[in-house]
C-alpha cells in the first residue's frame, strides 16, 4: 500500500496537475522534480502499442506547479480543484489505457473536486 494510502484529505491545493497523455512522451522530467512522489510511468507491459507516459496520482499532488514548470513538451497543467474531474476525463492516452483506467481515474477525481466544492463554499470569501 502506498505511503498516505486510505488517508482521506482534509484540505486540497487550489489546483492539482493534470498529464495529457497525448503530449507526454515520457521522459520522467517531472518524475524527478516532484516533492512527493505522485507521479508514476504508466507500464506498457499490458498495452503492447503503448507510447510511455506518466501519470499523476491526484490524491498525493499538493499543487506545487513544479512538475508543469519543469515539462518541456507542455504535456501538464494546473487545473483549479473544482474542475478536475472534467479535465481528468479529457486527458486522452491509449484507447486500451483509458478503456481500463478511465472510469477509475474520473471517479477520484470526481470525489476530490466535490471536496474541493464543499471546502470553497465552506471558506468565507475575503474582501
């Protein structure tokens, strides 16, 4: 079990980072610079026409920006909390990953961006 796992968040980052797949080639840039090792190199043992990638474990990413800064083919954004799930859903990637992982990788999303909705309408707003 990874290290945090089954820990339930208190509070979520204003953004979290999203990989668009398609762009990503999978050189690991981000991998190195990433303070808490929620990025991961998608294997293509199971996906024989699988180009790697990497991909970014939601519930482990703090928001930090340094993975989007340090990406040299622009392959990952920043995207507020409370809409990630959409662009977790339009990331794109092999059809066999996303056909395999899709449903599970929008549902945690989903779950961190109703969070995120519940700690915005929670936090008063400042003037």
């Amino acid at each position: 079990m990874a290290k945090g796992a089954g820990k339930a968040r208190k509070k979520l980052p204003k953004e979290l980072a999203v990989v668009y797949a398609d762009n990503c080639t999978g050189c690991e840039a981000c991998v190195e610079v990433c303070p808490v090792d929620c990025i991961y190199k998608v294997p293509g043992e199971s996906l024989t026409t699988l180009q790697t990638f990497v991909d970014i474990d939601l519930e482990r990413c703090i928001g930090c920006e340094l993975c989007e800064r340090w990406c040299p083919w622009d392959a990952i954004e920043m995207i507020p909390s409370t809409r990630i799930a959409e662009a977790v859903a339009v990331k794109g990637g092999p059809e066999e990953y996303v056909a395999e992982h899709g449903e599970r990788l929008v549902a945690a999303a989903k779950a961190l961006q109703d969070l995120a909705a519940e700690q915005a309408a929670a936090t008063p707003a400042k003037k």
